[in-house]
C-alpha cells in the first residue's frame, strides 16, 4: 500500500478567522491523540481535497508536521454544504506498536443468484464493522461477497464474516450484514389504490347526508 503523506503546519488563527485562511488557500485542522497535545495545523487546501475524498476511514494517512511525522487516522471531516468541499479535518494520531478500535467500511462484491433469478432485494444492514488491531494490519474495507445469496431470505451475518489476518471483528456477530427481500407484491399496491379509489365515495355520501339533514 503506497503511504500517503500530507504537509502541515502549525496555525495560530482559530475560531470564526480561519475563513481567512481558506481564502489563502489552506485547510484548517486538528491533530490530536493519545501520546500527544491537541495541535492546530493547516494543510494545503487544493491538494488536502485532491487526496482526503477518495479515502476511507480506515486508511493511514501520515502527517508531516513541520519535519515530524505522525500516522493518523481521520476522525472527522465537516464538508461545505453546498460545493462540497473539506473544510475542516480531525486527525488522529495512533501509535505503530499498540492496537487500536476503529470501524472499517464494507464492500459487497459478486452478484447474488437471488436478485438475478427471483428479482430480488438487496437490503444492508451494516455499513461497517468495528475491528481491532495493529494499525499496519489495519485494512482499508472488509470485502463481502454477497454471489452466496442463492434464495429470497438468505442472509449474511457478522459472524459469517471473515477476518482479515491479524484482525479481530468487534462487532456483534449476530448482527445481520445483507439480506435478500422479496420484491413489493403487486397485490399490496392494487389494494392500495383501490382503497384510494374508495375514498371520494365515502366523502360524497357523508355530503348527501348532511344535506339530508340540512332538508
């Protein structure tokens, strides 16, 4: 895996003046972690949302603080909402020889017999999984590979994930991952717009009603 290393430097401008500093072309952010002070630091703007976007979560990235290198993970990016752009970022530094607890993203590959065949629903039930481990071993996505979804009602849970090496899944393994729905009955949307059909009817007879009453 190639690393990824971002420059930084320290900041002194915080708070509601960091506007500034996007204007001259840095991004604001934190770094932060067990074996060190919270640090205000400034990264390159354009070149921070070249790289950051594309990651997951669970991806290393190397901050190079002003000649000192520290391996973090992102805990937080607040984005603007309306370009879309990183606006601000919290690192997390972790240290090489000590495990840690982070969540890694799921991937579903293949395709399931069941969706094929019988028009089937692919319904998620987890996003990712909380994993603990060597940050070296840490890996970028668990990989589910859903083509073992023969049947309407098959099902993959936490626990018929496999771990990758040097990694041990935290996550309640009776937690369901994916599972195959049958399709909306067409009987359901029939009785549904008969229903809806049936409704003018009941209001008009309420009026002849009260009209009758009114005689």
């Amino acid at each position: 895996m190639e690393e990824i290393v971002l420059q930084a430097e320290k900041r002194e401008v915080v708070g509601k003046q960091v506007k500034a500093l996007r204007r001259a072309g840095k991004l604001p952010a934190v770094l932060y972690g067990p074996h060190i002070s919270s640090q205000a630091i400034m990264l390159d703007f354009r070149e921070a949302n070249r790289v950051l976007p594309s990651l997951t979560s669970s991806q290393l990235i190397v901050i190079d603080l002003d000649g000192e290198k520290h391996t973090t993970l992102i805990k937080e990016k607040q984005r603007h909402p309306v370009r879309g752009t990183i606006q601000h970022v919290d690192f997390r530094a972790v240290s090489m020889t000590e495990k840690l607890r982070t969540n890694v993203v799921i991937e579903l590959v293949g395709e399931s017999p069941a969706v094929k065949e019988y028009n089937g629903v692919v319904v998620t039930g987890q996003e990712a999984l909380e994993v603990e481990c060597l940050p070296k071993d840490l890996p970028e996505r668990i990989i589910v590979d859903i083509s073992i979804l023969a049947k309407i009602g098959d099902s993959i849970h936490v626990s018929d994930v496999k771990a990758p090496e040097n990694v041990q899944i935290l996550t309640n393994p009776t937690e369901m991952v994916v599972l195959v729905t049958a399709p909306a009955a067409e009987e359901v949307v029939e009785v549904v717009e008969e229903a809806a059909a049936e409704e003018p009817e009941v209001i008009e007879r309420g009026k002849k009603e009260e009209e009758e009453k009114e005689e």
